[in-house]
C-alpha cells in the first residue's frame, strides 16, 4: 500500500535496529500487563486466556469422540455425558468462538490497520478483558462445582425448571461475558468510525476492517437481546417469576425466539471476522487486489443485515406457524447468496495472480473448500421439507462444524500464522506449519464428514447412548479417528508457536512482503504503533503480479539463491532490490 | 456388504420419497458447487503459482456482469429449491381430512401413546400402512420431540401446547423412534420402536386390545407347543410303534417297563416330558429326547394343559399370527451389522440400571389396554 509518512526518515522497515523498544518489551512487569491499555497487549491477553478455554473444550470435545465409539459409552455416566457436551458447546461458542478473531486479532489489528495509535477507549477495551475473565471464572465455577447439563442452547422449561445443575452460575457467566463482546464491539464501531489516518476513506480499508465493522455492529444489536433473555432464566430458576415455563403461566417457544435472536446473529459474529481474515490473506498471497472489493464490503454488510432476521429458522418444528417457517426459510435462502458471492470473489482473485503457498495460504484455500461445504449444507437446513428430517441430528452438527471450526477456527489458524511475526516479532518454521495446515484439513473432514451420513441416517445430537441403532457405529468410529487427527494438528501449532517465541528468527517488519499500513511499523510495532500517523493515498491490496512476476524472474537471472529455506528474506531481497 | 453398512434411511412414509428427491437435489448442488470451486482453486493454484509463467496482463478487479452472473445464478438455484421444500413441507403441516388421530404424550423419559379405540402403548407405535395418521401431541414436563426418521417426520412435543405431525406409513417394519430434543439425563434413552404392520394385521391387532395375536387360553398355547415340538409326529392319535398315543391319558393308570404302575397326574407327565427314560411305557423302548433344560416350565404347563384335554374338541386349531409376531421380534436380526453384536451383549448385560423404572426402552406390551378395553365392553 502506498502509504507515505510524513517523514521518509521515519519509515519503519527492515533496517530498524532489534533493540528499539516495543511493546512487548516496553515494560515487563506483571501490572504493565494486567493494567495495559494498549490494545495489542489486551489483544495478547485474550489469546492466552482464549487458548485455554480452547482447550478446555477440545478435551471435552475428545471425551465425547472417544465415548461415541461404543454404542453404549464405556467412559462416562449419561448425567457426565450431557454435561461434558454442554461444557463443549458453552466453553467454545462463548468463551472461544465469539472471543478468538475479534478479539484477539481484531484487537490487535484493527488500529494498526487504520493508522491509529490506539482503540478510541482503551479503559473500556481493558475493561471488556476483565469482563470476560470474570464470565470465564463464573461459567468455569459452575462447571466445576456441580456442572451444567442443559446444553449450550438453554433450553427452558429443561435449564429453568428442571436441570439440577449450576445453570444459574454458568447463565450469570455468559451474562457478564457479554458486556465484554459489547464493549468489544462498541470499540471496534467507533475507533472506525473516528480514528483512520488521513487518507484512509471507507473504500481504502482493508477487508478485515470491514468485517470487524460489520462484527461490531452485530454484537451491539444482538448481545443485549440473549442478556436479557438469560437474565429471564436466572429470574424463573431462582424466584419462579412466569416468563417461559408453561407450568408458571410463561411460553417456552418464546425463549427460542430471543435465545435465536442473538444466537443466529451470534454465527456471523464468529464467521464475519473469519471472512475478514480470508480476504486479507487471499489478496496478500496472491499478489493481487481481492476480486470485487466493494461487491465483498457490501455483502459483508448484507450478511450482517440479514443475519438479524432469519433466528426463525432455527425453529422450523418447534411450533412456530407454518407461514413463519415459509418467511424465515425464504430469507434464508436469500442470505446465503452473500456467503456464495464471497467465495466466487475469493476464488476469482486468484486469477492471474502470483501465488505463494506458504501456511497462511493453505489454511485460507482449506477454507474456502470448506466453508463452501458449511455453506451449501446450509441450504439442506434452511430448505423446509428436508429440515424437519434433519434438524436436531447429526447433520446439523456436521454442518455448523464445517462453519464454525472449517471456517472460524482454519481462518483463526490462518491469521495467527500471518500475524504472528507481526505480533510476536518471530517467524515460525515454516515447512512444519504447511504440513500441520494440510493435516488440519484432513483431520476436520474424517472427523466431520462421516457425521453428515450418520446424521442423514437419523442419528439425533445430544445421543449419549445409541445401542438400539448399532447401523450409526462405523460412522462415530470414523469421526473419532479423525478427531484424533484434528487433535494432534492443534497440538503441533500450539508447540511450534510456543517454541518460536524463543528460538523462532527474529522477523523484519514484512517478512511476507504484504500490503497493509500493519506492516509498515515494526515487527512487534512499538507501544504507539506508529512513530509517525502515516498518510494513506492509494488503494489498500496495491499489488501488481506481472511487475512482480517480471522482478521474480530477475532475481533469478541475478541468482539469488532460490533454494533459501527461509522465503521470507528472498521477499525482503526482492523488496530492497526495488 | 451395504446391507451391513447402511449410509441412509430407510423410506417408509408417503414422505420418504419426495424429501430424499430434494435432498439429492440439494446434494447434487452441493457436490457441483463444491467441484466447481474447487477445481477452480487448484487450477488458478497450478497455473499462477508464483514464478510460473502464465500471462499475468490486463487482470481483472471488478466485473459487474460476471459478479451479476454469479449472484443471479445461486439465487435462482435457491428459490427453485425453496420452492420445493416449501411445498413438501406444506404437504407435512397439513394433515388430510381423513387422518385418524393419535394422541402422544412425552414426559422424561418415555413416550405414552393413547390410540382412538382406548389402546395404549409405551415407547411403541403401531400403526398399519396406507393410512393416514395424525399424532396430537404434548408434554407432561419439558420439551421433547417426535422424530421417527424412516417416516422423515420430526416435530417439537411443548409443554401447554399441543403440536401436531401426521404420515401415512407405506413400508411395513420395525424403525426408530427417538426423542431428538435434548431432555434431560436420560435423554438418548427415550424412544423405542415404531412398528408398521400390513393393515389386517394392524386391524387384529388394535382389536385385541394391542396384543400381537389374541390372547391364547392355556390349552390353545399347549397345542401350538405340541406342534411346535413335533410331539405330534410320534404321539399321535392311536398308539403306534414310536410311543403310546397320550389322548385320554390325564388321569389314567399307565403300565411301566418291569410291570410297576403309576397313575398319570401332573408329577408324572412333567417327569415324562422332560426326562422321559425314567419311566418307560410297557412295551416301548427308550427313543424319546430328553428335554430337560431345552423348554422351560411355563412351557410344560402348556403341554400339561394340552394333554390334559387331548383328544377332546376344546384345544382347536388357533388363530393365525405366531408367525408375524416372530417376524416382528425378528425382524432386524437379518440386517444386523456386526457391531450390533457389541450393542445387543451390552444390552443383554446391563438392561440394567434403570429396568425397574418405566422409561426403559422396552417394548412394553399395553397390559393396561386389555384392562380398558374389557371395562369399556362392560359399560
């Protein structure tokens, strides 16, 4: 991008001396970190804190794989069973999914992408940390100190009247977890609304800006709604008040309505900032401007508009009027044409571009394939006549799987592999993380894909036992073979990374050779982000693949060593050369 | 092999067909789209992958038609296929006029099925193919849903409201019936069994109060045994070279092999039957098979009642409906899969913690209904 500072003495490139401080090594004492209002150190916090809870729920997620292989478990008692699965869904969708991208790489990136120096309320942004450390240890007490077994979706009167778990204590989590997405989101709106550098207009911000724009908007209409909603719950579980349960005089179809209010919203704001990633990624690695800039910024809106009127969709055989299920099914159908564009523009960019496949990449093409399978699954369920079948089975967990890790969590990977020079000043070796990448793409598809059969075949979810229907085995057999997989491809990245904080080369301050004003600061950017507010006066995706490619052929001609493991200081020789 | 091994459901409701058209459909779709864009990705990949020496000039950034095309196209895709789904599942929320109602009710866990005539059932349900049924449903606690999968019908069962779902069977066969709405501990555990019977069959069936067959007396279960058995072919009618015929024997004086006698009561013909070298009828040999410990008493005690009244009219030929009723309770054993072995040991071992309690999954026959039933004739 061409983004001139003020002062060309300024300029932040390769050349700048590895002892200047940053804003890791600013300050290392333990109340600089927990006090920071620094949003790239908040953004670190979250990723310690979120990978954790990560895990947490991939060992649930383990636990139920290996007890599905029998028909009639051999690990867990059926009350253990519902309550490691709800652990599962609680721990990812709140704690992981709705948190990772935007808050991880949306704190960190977002100011750096628009040339600001900080969020617009960085007490607030350190705030919403605290929040959701606070949410965390309320929905981890209560799992601990008797658990919660009514599912991630809560549904009344079984969470409000009936569950003899700590449901209050978890709802109260997720309650006050919420604030932090809220606050999160009031950042995100405003820092984009009031702090681009000069220059930077609407059209000139990065895909991922938009996205988190988008997310933004997303939380702050949504979030509130399932707040109050779970705040209903804890009401009717602890004082009876007559909200949803129809023994007390309430409706428990109307809770479905708030509850997927927020929580079909809830799915963009995970796959939003995904898409954001993707764009980043696939125009960065092809050499070349993402194909319809404005088409994919306006979809991304669309989506987020959309996204708000199709919860009735969850709800297909759950009472709710024939007429209902019609109106909500069409717009569903209508939602998914945003989603499909993305992926043709995505697959378009690579047209005459200049590919490089290094690990980011690969995680973004896995994604693509993928979320277009997530994707088209969805219509499965969002076409009335074949959601009565499949609703509430397998294929549905196979579906929102291929979404929500195909999606979210391969572009999460993604990112974090393309950030991460960015945030931790070190290089990750490279060749390990391509394979790891192939092999996360492996392992999701054994694990999820048998699942859309056996849920075809009528295997409901939540299933502890399925002794009397042995015809589902070989299926829960596969996925959990394949699960093993998964599992030892987040293993393998979360080693590599760990050990590259030490022993990882130091990075230079664009070791891909990317556009983006991030990469126009240091590597990791100094506590201010910028020495200088650059001024932006061109097209972000600046790239020109024949000029490149032309260039890449010289290098050759001039035999620089091509057979350097190491492709990012070919890049950077490249990068001098011109 | 497949046929241990199945990938899909079996088709048994008029419904069947017409979603599993719109599901290939949708499949069809799925697998074009994600070729299409795959093969996309790989061959930009190959022929763009950097220092290749495609020809890179004059790319493209934006293009109003082609990106037209591409919105324009998957939406009309997706409106013929909502057109589709939409109708079908219209045909599934409105139940024709001539659907005879059956009322479900879910509670934790089980499900209780009351039919029109009074009969009820647990965990089953019976119903005849080609006729339409409309299930009236609602539950006593929390929400529940009726999902049979072979039927391709699935609907929430709301506390404080009622739903409803209706489908005409077509196949007749055992399938499943499960709970699909998370309930609570024993949640995988609430559902059982949905059996389509030929509509005579149905029609004895609902007859009788929800039993198989009616309900045999002692005498006509004994006679049936005796058969089965093949008593018959060595005891028959007149003495013969085999045995002694055992018509008129209850009660009568018997000559054993070394001239000792005894009279033949109860004691006598338990021991005969099951180990009949302890007393030898004079004249005969010892050819007779032991059957001790091959039938259990109950079934002796059909065989007594039976020969006690031999050669009388009161044991008559039975009603037809053992063989169904066996078909019935075999009915899956063919297409087991040999991972079933591993479900049925563990089920046999361990049916088990909860057996005393009336949320098991057993095919609990309506004992009850027999009750109603008799009560109502009575009034």
């Amino acid at each position: 991008m061409s983004a001139i500072p003020a002062d060309p003495n300024v300029t932040a490139d390769s050349a700048t001396p590895r002892t200047e401080t940053n804003y890791l090594n600013a300050d290392w004492s333990i109340k600089s970190w927990l006090l920071t209002g620094d949003h790239k150190r908040i953004g670190i916090l979250y990723l310690v804190t979120v990978s954790f809870f990560f895990f947490l729920g991939s060992i649930a997620a383990g636990l139920i794989r290996y007890e599905l292989t029998a028909p009639a478990g051999f690990i867990l008692e059926s009350e253990t069973y519902n309550k490691v699965f709800s652990a599962h869904g609680i721990i990812m969708v709140f704690l992981f999914l709705i948190v990772a991208i935007p808050a991880i790489l949306g704190n960190f990136l977002l100011p750096l992408m628009i040339g600001a120096r900080d969020m617009a309320f960085p007490r607030l942004n350190l705030l919403s940390w605290y929040l959701f450390m606070i949410g965390g240890a309320c929905i981890m007490g209560g799992m601990i100190n008797g658990g919660v077994d009514s599912g991630w979706t809560f549904y009344v009167p079984y969470s409000s009247m009936y569950a003899n778990s700590n449901v209050t204590m978890v709802l109260t989590g997720i309650f006050i977890a919420g604030f932090s997405s809220i606050t999160t989101g009031i950042n995100f709106i405003v820092t984009t609304h009031k702090m681009r550098a000069p220059g930077m207009t609407w059209f000139r911000l990065p895909l991922m800006v938009w996205a988190l724009y988008a997310t933004g908007v997303v939380i702050i209409l949504g979030t509130p709604v399932v707040a109050v909603t779970l705040l209903c719950i804890i009401f009717e579980r602890v004082f009876h008040l007559p909200i949803f349960s129809a023994e007390l005089g309430g409706d428990p179809v109307l809770f479905q309505h708030l509850f997927w209010f927020y929580s079909h919203p809830a799915v963009y704001i995970m796959i939003l900032p995904a898409f954001g990633v993707q764009s980043e990624l696939i125009a960065n690695f092809a050499r070349k401007r993402v194909f319809g800039y404005h088409l994919i910024a306006f979809s991304t809106l669309a989506i987020a508009g959309l996204g708000f009127l199709v919860w009735g969709h969850h709800m297909f055989i759950s009472s709710e009027s024939m007429y209902q299920g019609v109106v909500f099914s069409l717009i569903s159908f209508l939602v998914a044409i945003p989603s499909a564009i993305k992926v043709f523009n995505w697959t378009a960019t690579l047209y005459k571009g200049n590919i490089r496949l290094q690990t980011p990449m690969i995680y973004a093409l896995g994604f693509i394939g993928l979320f277009t399978i997530g994707g088209l699954t969805g219509l499965f369920l969002g076409c009335l006549g074949t959601d009565v079948h499949l609703t509430n089975t397998y294929f549905i967990v196979a579906h929102f799987h291929y979404v929500m890790v195909g999606g979210a969590v391969t572009a999460f990977l993604g990112g974090l592999h393309y950030w991460w020079p960015k945030m931790t000043g070190r290089l990750y070796p490279e060749s390990i993380a391509k394979w790891n990448a192939v092999l996360v793409f492996i392992g999701f598809n054994l694990t999820f894909f048998p699942q859309f059969i056996v849920g075809f075949m009528g295997m409901p979810r939540r299933y502890h036992y399925y002794y009397f229907a042995p015809e589902f085995q070989p299926y829960h057999i596969m996925s959990t073979l394949g699960s093993t997989v998964l599992a030892l491809s987040f293993i393998i990245p979360g080693l590599y990374l760990t050990r590259s904080l030490t022993k990882g080369a130091k990075a230079s301050a664009n070791p891909w050779g990317a556009h983006g004003l991030e990469w126009e600061t240091s590597s990791p950017p100094p506590t201010s982000n910028f020495l200088q507010i650059p001024v932006v006066l061109d097209e972000v995706y600046d790239f020109d693949p024949v000029t490149e490619h032309e260039q890449d052929k010289a290098a050759q001609a001039l035999e620089v060593p091509s057979y350097l493991s190491n492709e990012a200081k070919s890049i950077e020789s490249e990068k001098e050369k011109r | 092999m497949f046929s241990n091994f199945p990938a899909t459901p079996p088709q048994a409701s008029s419904f069947s067909r017409e979603h599993d058209l719109i599901f290939y459909a949708l499949l069809a779709l799925t697998v074009i789209f994600t070729v299409m864009v795959g093969i996309g990705v790989i061959y930009f990949v190959i022929k763009y992958k950097r220092g290749s020496d495609a020809d890179r000039s004059r790319p493209i950034y934006e293009d109003a038609r082609l990106e037209t095309a591409w919105s324009v196209i998957p939406l009309i895709l997706a409106l013929i296929m909502f057109y589709f789904g939409t109708k079908l599942f219209i045909t599934m929320r409105v139940p024709p006029a001539d659907a005879q109602e059956i009322f479900v009710i879910g509670k934790q866990w089980m499900w209780h099925v009351q039919h029109s005539n009074g009969v009820r059932e647990n965990n089953t349900l019976h119903v005849p193919a080609g006729k339409p049924f409309k299930l009236t449903m609602i539950s006593q606690d929390v929400i529940h849903a009726f999902y049979i999968p072979a039927f391709r019908a699935q609907m929430h069962v709301v506390p404080g409201r009622y739903t409803t779902m209706w489908f005409t069977p077509t196949q007749p066969g055992k399938y499943h019936l499960f709970c699909s709405m998370y309930c609570g501990t024993q949640h995988s555990e609430m559902g059982g069994t949905v059996v389509v019977m030929e509509p005579r069959e149905w029609a004895n069936w609902i007859e009788n109060g929800g039993q198989s067959q009616a309900t045999l007396t002692l005498e006509q279960s004994g006679e049936r045994l005796y058969k089965q058995l093949a008593c018959n072919n060595c005891h028959g009618a007149e003495d013969n070279m085999r045995a002694p015929s055992l018509y008129g024997i209850w009660g009568k004086k018997r000559t054993l092999t070394g001239g000792r006698s005894v009279i033949a009561d109860q004691s006598y013909l338990r021991e005969s039957i099951l180990r009949p070298h302890n007393k030898i009828t004079n004249g005969y040999s010892n050819t007779m098979p032991v059957y001790d410990g091959q039938i259990n008493e109950e079934d002796v005690l059909k065989l007594m009642a039976y020969i006690k009244v031999i050669g009388s009219s009161v044991g008559g030929p039975s009603s037809s409906g053992t063989d169904t009723a066996a078909a019935v309770l075999n009915g899956t054993k063919g297409t087991m899969s040999p991972f079933a072995a591993n479900a049925i040991q563990y089920q046999n071992s361990s049916m088990r913690r909860v057996d005393s309690t009336p949320t098991t999954r057993s095919g609990e026959l309506a004992v009850n209904a027999i009750a109603a039933q008799q009560e109502a004739k009575g009034n």
